[in-house]
C-alpha cells in the first residue's frame, strides 16, 4: 500500500462508512497522511548530498533559502552550506551561526564579541586565518557574515590571523674601547 494513494474512508467499518464525523475524520487523516508521504521523498535529497552536482546543490540551495549562498562558491563549499543549512536557519542571529557560516565557507573563523575586547555595544570581530577572505571573496565573507548575524549587531573588523615560520638571523658587534694616558 502506497501511504500517498491510501483511502483511509474505505478501510472504516461498513456502519461508520456513512458516519459525517468518522467520514471527516478519516478525510483529515487522510490529507496529513499524503502531505508526510510527499516529504518523505525529501530526505532522499539529504543523503545524496555529497554526490550532488553543481547545479543541482544551486537548486537545493534555492529551495532551502540559504542567503549566504553562491553560485559562484566550489563545490565543496556549496556542499557543506547545503548539508548544514537546517541547523543553520535554526542558530541564524547567533554568534556560533556566523562561526558556522564562516568555518563553512572559508574553512576557518570565530567571533569576537564586543564585551570579550572591550569594543562598543554589539559589536564584533570576526578572526580567521584564511587571507582570502579581505581579497578577492571580501564581498562573499561580507555578505555571509551580514546575512547570519543578528540585525543590531556590527561587524566592526575582520583579523586575519597568519603565522609561519621565518629564518632570522642577528649579529652583534661590541667594541672596546680602552684610552691609555701616557705621562
């Protein structure tokens, strides 16, 4: 039996067939019954995820209205956005949302907040490692973190944070100097 084909008023008893309330009833049943059978496909859609092409992760995106998407972002990128977008939607306006968002999609970042820098109210900084990220996708790391965090809240700066190791070397001259008086 296919729950989206399913005639719930024919599996009642003959006697309650012509009851108006079990007849009701087992319409309204009948409908929410169709509608999870209809969303039961979907979470097919969730695990193929990861063999998704680019066009149709842009589809999936679309559908499940994630703001700080792009067409432009790779593959892997698209992916992790698709893949984290429910529990996204339910952090969006938080502080671990926009660490999401840019761990997603630039591979590393955390938030700052104004009261653990001694910055103004409701402001924030957004550290990460990445160099590309005040390059060329400044515009992509800009519209990510604007479309996540809460809507007082300002992005005042973004801190790239680099390393690396560098050969240095110091030399040191010290002279003596002694002054001899002769009589």
């Amino acid at each position: 039996m296919n729950a989206s084909e399913i005639d719930l008023k024919s599996l009642l008893p003959v006697w309650m067939q012509d009851d108006t309330t079990a007849a009701g009833m087992a319409y309204a049943v009948e409908n929410q019954l169709k509608k999870v059978a209809a969303e039961i496909s979907l979470v097919g859609i969730y695990a193929r995820i990861p063999t998704m092409g680019k066009d149709l992760l842009d589809q999936v995106a679309w559908s499940l209205n994630i703001p700080e998407y792009r067409s432009e972002y790779g593959t892997d990128v698209k992916r992790r956005l698709v893949q984290t977008a429910i529990q996204t939607h339910r952090l969006r306006g938080t502080k671990a949302a926009v660490e999401k968002v840019v761990t997603d999609i630039f591979g590393d970042g955390w938030v700052e907040e104004w009261f653990e820098y001694g910055g103004g109210a409701y402001k924030f900084k957004v550290h990460t490692t990445n160099i590309g990220a005040v390059d060329a996708d400044a515009a992509a790391f800009d519209h990510a973190v604007e479309n996540t965090k809460n809507l007082r809240s300002v992005l005042e700066e973004i801190v790239i944070e680099a390393s690396g190791q560098l050969m240095m070397y110091a030399a040191a001259v010290i002279r003596v100097q002694e002054t001899i008086y002769i009589n």
